[in-house]
C-alpha cells in the first residue's frame, strides 16, 4: 500500500485542528530567529561598543578589570603551590641573592602566566628585583625563519610591556644549557623559574640547566599552560580521552580560577637588560 499523504491547507497554513487553543494562533517555529531572541553574549556587547569603547580595546579593558579584581598583585593572591613543582635539591632561595629569574620559554606572554606570576611572588615577599630572559636558539626542530620572525615579533611585545612594568628583559642567544647558567652565576640570582613544556626537546633543556646550575641556586617549574597541571592530572602517561577526561574535570574548581595581575615591580634591577629592545626590534623589521 502507498504511504497515506498528510493533508495540506491550501491556503499554505497549518493543518485544521493543528491549531493552538488560543484563538486559533500558530504554533511558533522555534528554529526562527524572530521566534527565539537572542540574548546578547557579553563579548558581542562590547565588540558593539557598549559604553563608547571599541570592541577590542573595551575586551581587553574587561579582562584588565577582572584581574584587578581578583587581588591587587599575587602577593595577596591565595597561590596554588600544586602548580609548582621543586627540580633542584635545594629547597630555598640563596642567601645573598640579588634577584629572581624566570626563564621565559614555552609560554611567551606577561600577563596571565602563572610561572611569572610565580616568579614575581617570589620577589615580591623577598623584596628582590624581577627579571625574565627568553633563550634564542639558533635552530627548533623544523622552524622556519618565518617561524621565527613571528617569535620574535610576540617577544617584541613581552620585552615592551616587562619594560612598562619596570621588570629587565634579557633575550639570551643561544642553547639555554650554555647561556643560563652564567647569567645567574654573573648577576648573582637567588631562585630560577620556568614554565613547563612536555615535549622531549624542551624537556631536555630544562635537565640540561638543572645539572650546571649552582647547586645553591633552587630550580622550579611551574605549569603555565594547561588549567590542571599535568603532573597533578595524572602521574601516568594516559592512552584514551575517558581515561583522564574525569581527573581533569573533578580538579576543575581546584584550578579554574582568575588570575591576578602581574603588577609594576617596585624593586629595581641593579644591572639593565642585555636584551635588546633594539635588537628584537630591529630584527622583526626584516621582511620575513
């Protein structure tokens, strides 16, 4: 047998008896936009230009505030020491030192970055100047000069807004093993800190530093990249999504919180940055 047709209105409307019993008014279409409003997300408020600020600008203001919010610097931020794990056997800063180090690698940004924010902590309760270095290596796996001209031009960035924050920038050139380590021996610094990567390359720059470090000099890794560190997620390597995706998600109200700002440091640096502002600059201007 053929399959029933269903009955038409001619007049192109809903069915007799389709109608609701509300004066005979049509079931509204909940797939048209005119039937369901949308509300407004609070990023399409701003990128309209709520409150006379463009888009960007009123966004980037918005997390600005956020920060501001969440303490007054990471001083007064209740830090969660599970993002940080000790790599040297010393435990506590050197006596004597004149300033805290945090070795930039992965994790290339000022703001938002728990291993910076860790370091300037650290600086902050000892009353000891900041600083952060990057270590330009002549060769990365497969990089290209256009990888690394786009690099640079981030770093640009870092090395203006460290420099706005009174915090010397140091770009390093050269393998982390072979610069690292004299620059903490030469300026005398108390403590290094540095983000974390898990890849084998990076892994192996870290091991490198740890052995010709100063043994008096304590090494730390903070996890600065994902929300729930990877060594508090699991301390096996996993093979499935389902295998790790319920350790992550019941660390979640442990660690999915906002971040403080890092402040302008009001401990100066007796020594300047061997950075080179003019240098980085000058050399993102070559037409990569």
């Amino acid at each position: 047998m053929a399959p029933k047709k269903r009955k038409q209105n001619p007049s192109g409307g809903a069915e007799p008896g389709r109608e609701a019993e509300d004066g005979g008014a049509e079931t509204p279409d909940l797939t048209e936009d005119a039937a369901v409003p949308a509300k407004a997300s609070p990023v399409k408020k701003m990128r309209e230009g709520d409150g006379g600020i463009g888009g960007t600008e009123s966004l980037a203001e918005a997390v600005k505030q956020t920060r501001a919010r969440t303490a007054p610097s990471v001083a007064e931020f209740k830090y969660n020491k599970k993002r940080v794990r000790l790599l040297s056997q010393e435990s506590e800063l050197k006596e004597g030192g004149l300033g805290i180090l945090y070795w930039m690698s992965r994790d290339q940004r000022v703001q938002d970055n728990w291993a910076l924010l860790y370091a300037q902590r650290l600086a902050l309760k000892q009353k000891l100047p900041l600083h952060v270095c990057f270590c330009l290596v002549p060769k990365f796996l497969d990089a290209t000069i256009r990888h690394f001209g786009f690099m640079l031009k981030g770093l640009k960035e870092v090395a203006e807004e460290c420099q706005e924050l009174d915090i010397p920038f140091h770009l390093l050139s050269g393998i982390a093993k072979d610069v690292l380590p004299s620059f903490v021996t030469k300026h005398s610094i108390g403590g290094v800190v540095t983000d974390f990567a898990p890849l084998r390359v990076p892994m192996q720059w870290v091991q490198d530093v740890r052995e010709r470090l100063p043994p008096d000099v304590p090494f730390v890794q903070v996890d600065a990249h994902n929300i729930v560190p990877c060594w508090v997620a699991s301390d096996k390597q996993e093979y499935a999504a389902r295998t790790i995706r319920r350790k992550i998600h019941d660390r979640l109200a442990e660690f999915l919180t906002e971040f403080p700002p890092v402040i302008r440091h009001p401990f100066p640096s007796a020594f300047q940055s061997e950075a080179t502002l003019e240098f980085v600059a000058n050399f993102v201007e070559f037409p990569f």
